[in-house]
C-alpha cells in the first residue's frame, strides 16, 4: 500500500512537469530525483538527446565517452553490436539490466516508444547506489513520461529528426507533385537546402553487421555532409544532398564521403544534380542505376556518377540488348579489323581523339606519343573510316558505337 502511494505520488509530479510544458531537460531532473541515479536518453545511434547532469561521473570509461562526446566513437559503437546490446534492447519490452567489462556500474536500460515503434533508450547508471527491485518499475513509468514528452514538444531535435525522415520517405515516393505544398513542409519543419539537389544512394549489402548498424551508418553519412539529409529507404542509406558551390561540394564534401564509402567496403551512386524537390524520385532511380551499372562496368570503383553511366542506361534499357549490335558504325568495325591484321592501335587512338574533342595535343599526351606522330595517325584513320570528321552526326554516331562496343563486351557472353 505504501509503494503504491509512492508510485502515484511520483506519477502525479511527472504528470503536473509534463503539463506544464517545463521542457525535455525538466523532466530529465525530475527523473534524476525520483530514480536517485544519473540517466542518459539516445536515439538508437546512441546520439544523446538529453541527460542528468548533477551527478559527475569519472571513473566509468563508457559514461565518460558519452558524456564527452554525445555519442559513442565507432569502436564503441561495433563493440556493443558484436555483443548483441541492441539485440537485447530490441527484444526486451520491459526494462533489463545489463553489466560488461568496461562499464564499471550496472545499467538499467529501458525503451521509449511512440505509437509501437521504438524511438529513444534511456539508460540508467548505478553510480549513486546500487539498484533496487522498484526500480525497473520507475525507469518504465520515465519512459512513459519521455514517450508523451517527445511526442508533444515540436522544436527539440529528435522530434525534427523524425519528421525530416518522413518527409524525405514521401519525396522518395514521389508524394508530392506540387512544388508549393513542399516549401510549406520545409517551412513546417525548419528544413533548408541549396539550390542544386543531388541524390545519393549508398548500398549497403556489404556492410559488416558485426560492426555497425544501418541507423548508425546513416548518421555517419549524413555528418559527412553539409546541408544533407540521409534515411535508411530500401535496406539502403540515400541522401538528399545540396549546394551552391559545385567545387566545393566535388572536392570537399565528397572527397570525404568517397573515402568513407571505399574504407567501409560500400557501394554508391549519385544522380545527376537537379533543381526541384518534386524531382527527387526521378533521380533516386538514377542513383539506383548508377550503381547497377558501375558494379557491372568498373567492380574496381566504389563511387559511381550516373551522368558517367547515363547512355549506358540508355543502352540498357533497350528491350533487346543484342539488336543494338545495328546500330554499331560499320567503319568503326573495319578499324577495328585493320587493327588485328596490322597489329596498330588506330581504335583505342580514335575514341582518345573522340573524348577530347578532337584536340590532337591533348590526346598525344594521354597517348604518350608526339601530337605530329597522332596527327598522321589521324590522317591515316580518317582514310580508313572513310567519313567526314567534321560532321557532327557522325562524329555522334562513331562516339555512340564506342560506346555500344563497350556495354556490350561487358553485358553479354
């Protein structure tokens, strides 16, 4: 009978906290007072949302890396995937304990939902004294007062986190149609990006799940990025990137996020850059097939540009693959037979010729030849191809064959 006035007791103070709309960090000193131990709140990339801060913990090696950074470091991170913490907390409804090696108290770990999907963790440390039965009930009834805390303050960041999440769900899927609806929703929700849009999707079949887990992975790409936001879409990581400075996004920001792709054994592909929200489905798909393409084409990169692979895609979506063979320019098919025959190297110096645009010195370095050497190399192709070199739609027809030839020795046997 007294645990019960107690436990109504401590229901009507968090109930009059939470009506007064004194704010997350409010209810996070309540919680402290009643539970009588320092707490943590994260999301489930173990990103603090909030915590105690009265009680200083210094001699637990695991709470003081949160605490300094407000987030676990990789190592961390892979260590309690390998040891199946996540696993515990996704199977366990009701509060749990848990003890490892590094962390020098016990925990009390506990789940806050909102509408039957798990959002935030709140993770008790047994610092101040050792944990009691009625305290798994306490750290349920906080997660319960968490749960509507979250759910009815609009401006914290976790709140932002997941309705930026269900915005980019709806471009993805092409639920909008009407560019003025989606300036409204990034006014809603605070949401602001450059003028050119990209669209990256990183595949993570590879991913060494030992290590990481997908909501961690899409917070570390989304860091690598300014004026970025990533979902987890389709098993995937895609993220709706912007800027206004192309050179630096190019040099910078995905220099960075290449280096994290290749270290991570990943795959990704980006769209070409578009200009409207209501495009973003459009070039989702282009990301998609970037990828399709480059691990077909180049196994050897991991970054894929689909403006790279774009008249591939073009190529491949030809209902019949074979019958592009038509199409091939039959002079090309005799340089190619002049080169078996002669042992010289005319096909590979024409497409170089071709790709720089008919710049003889450019080509001659890329050859590493002398451009007087290429320039009669030229006459001598010209002659055996028996067009005219300054016809544009010839030139089109040779490059387009080039590339044909090339699709084609890698997508059929």
């Amino acid at each position: 009978m007294e645990q019960n006035l107690h436990f109504s007791q401590i229901s009507l103070r968090l109930f009059k906290t939470l009506s007064e709309a004194s704010g997350l960090q409010a209810l996070v000193d309540l919680g402290y007072e009643i539970l009588g131990n320092p707490f943590t709140i994260t999301d489930h990339s173990v990103k603090v949302l909030a915590s105690t801060g009265e009680t200083k913990v210094t001699d637990d090696p695991v709470w003081n890396e949160l605490k300094m950074n407000n987030h676990f470091i990789f190592q961390t991170y892979s260590y309690y995937v390998r040891n199946s913490l996540f696993n515990e907390i996704t199977r366990n409804e009701a509060p749990f304990y848990w003890s490892d090696p590094y962390c020098k108290y016990r925990r009390l770990i506990g789940k806050i939902r909102i509408n039957k999907r798990d959002v935030a963790i709140l993770v008790a440390c047994a610092h101040n004294r050792d944990f009691k039965e009625r305290d798994e009930e306490l750290v349920s009834l906080l997660c319960d007062a968490f749960s509507i805390e979250l759910q009815k303050t609009k401006y914290i960041d976790f709140s932002q986190v997941l309705m930026h999440q269900n915005f980019l769900y709806d471009l993805l899927n092409g639920m909008y149609e009407d560019e003025r609806l989606i300036v409204e929703r990034l006014k809603i929700l605070g949401l602001k990006f450059k003028r050119k849009l990209f669209v990256i999707n990183i595949d993570i079949q590879n991913l060494d799940r030992s290590k990481s887990t997908l909501p961690y992975m899409r917070d570390e790409v989304e860091n690598k990025l300014v004026n970025a936001k990533a979902i987890v879409y389709n098993q995937n990581v895609v993220v709706l990137a912007s800027c206004e400075n192309d050179r630096h996004f190019q040099e910078i920001e995905l220099k960075n996020l290449k280096e994290f792709i290749h270290n991570n054994n990943l795959r990704a592909g980006i769209s070409r850059p578009f200009l409207k929200l209501t495009d973003v489905k459009e070039h989702y798909l282009e990301s998609t097939e970037a990828i399709k393409l480059g691990n077909l084409m180049n196994k050897k990169q991991s970054f894929y540009k689909y403006e790279d692979y774009l008249i591939f895609d073009l190529i491949n979506s030809y209902s019949d693959t074979q019958k592009w063979k038509k199409f091939i320019h039959q002079s090309l098919i005799r340089l190619i037979e002049y080169d078996k025959e002669n042992g010289t190297d005319y096909f590979r110096s024409f497409y170089t010729y071709l790709c720089n645009f008919k710049n003889v010195k450019d080509s001659a370095t890329i050859l590493n030849i002398h451009r007087n050497t290429l320039f009669h190399r030229m006459e001598k192709i010209e002659s055996l191809l028996d067009v005219d070199l300054n016809d544009g739609d010839v030139l089109f027809q040779l490059y387009l064959s080039y590339k044909i030839l090339e699709f084609l020795k890698i997508a059929l046997p």
